[in-house]
C-alpha cells in the first residue's frame, strides 16, 4: 500500500511539474523562434518548433533506453539528445534576462523537464530491461597428444603384475 501511495505521488508530481515546465519551456522556443522568423509567419510556427525541440529528446531518450537493451549503438540518438536538448536551453537563455540569474531561471523550466524525463525513463526499468547476459562459449578440452607407448624392459623372472606364473 505505501508503495503504491509512493507511486502515486510521484506521477502526480511529474505530471504537474512536466505540464509546468513544458508550458514555461515551449512558450520560450515559440517565443524565440517568432522573433526571428519572418514577418507573417504564422504563430503556430513557433508552437511547432517548440513541439519538435521539445520533445525530440524525449524520443532520444527512449530510443537509446531500447537500443541498450538490444545492445545496439545509441550513437545518433545520443547525438539528437544533445542537439535537441542545446537547442531547447539556448531558447531558454535567450529570452532571459542578461544576466546570470536571468539565464538560470529561465532554463529552470527546461532542465526541470530533461531532469524528470530521465527521471521516470530511468526508474520504469524491469528485470527484462537488463542488459542481455552474455552466454559463455564452451571452450574446447585442451588436446593431449598421445605419448608414444614404448615396450617396458625389465630383468627375466620378475614377474608382471597380475601375470600368474607356472
């Protein structure tokens, strides 16, 4: 029960942080992205650049989450990770304030949304989310060469064991 109550929490509290966050978050791509479009554009241009630089690390991340599992490279996806995430902090920091405290509380919201995705991503693993176990290889019986047999001299009347003698 108090697992459950935890679990509860929790998903109340990155719901309402992720609705915050990403409304702080995507009004500053959307506000960025038309003060440097040309006149006219429409204004759901800006929602759409703001959709796209948002939730392309969102995708990233769940997709280098499955290739780890495959045991595939996680390359361009770490790439568009960083690309993306760049992008969404540079808009952050560009309708700030010029000044430091100006940029650190405008890119609250952006790191807020980046540090709870990995957050619920890095928590929902399961026990068939592990990395595959490798499986050891047999490794072949080292091969002994025969030693070659060579007849036994011994003095004459010395009896070979289990030999019965008449």
């Amino acid at each position: 029960m108090k697992d459950r109550i935890e679990s509860l929490a929790l998903v109340v509290i990155v719901t309402v942080v992720a609705v915050a966050a990403g409304w702080a978050s995507f009004s500053h791509v959307h506000d960025w992205t038309m003060r440097h479009v040309p006149h006219g554009t429409p204004d759901a241009f800006g929602w759409v650049n703001a959709v796209i630089s948002e939730l392309v690390p969102v995708a990233a991340l769940l997709t280098i989450k499955q290739r780890r599992r495959d045991g595939a490279s996680i390359g361009y996806p770490l790439f568009l990770l960083v690309a993306a995430a760049t992008l969404s902090l540079s808009a952050q920091l560009a309708v700030a304030q010029p000044s430091p405290s100006g940029w650190l509380l405008s890119a609250v919201p952006a790191l807020a949304f980046m540090g709870l995705v990995k957050l619920v991503f890095a928590g929902t693993s399961s026990k068939n989310d592990s990395p595959p176990v490798p499986v050891p290889t047999p490794t072949p019986a080292p091969v002994i060469a025969p030693i070659p047999s060579r007849p036994v001299s011994r003095p004459s009347g010395v009896p070979v064991i289990g030999q019965v003698t008449r």
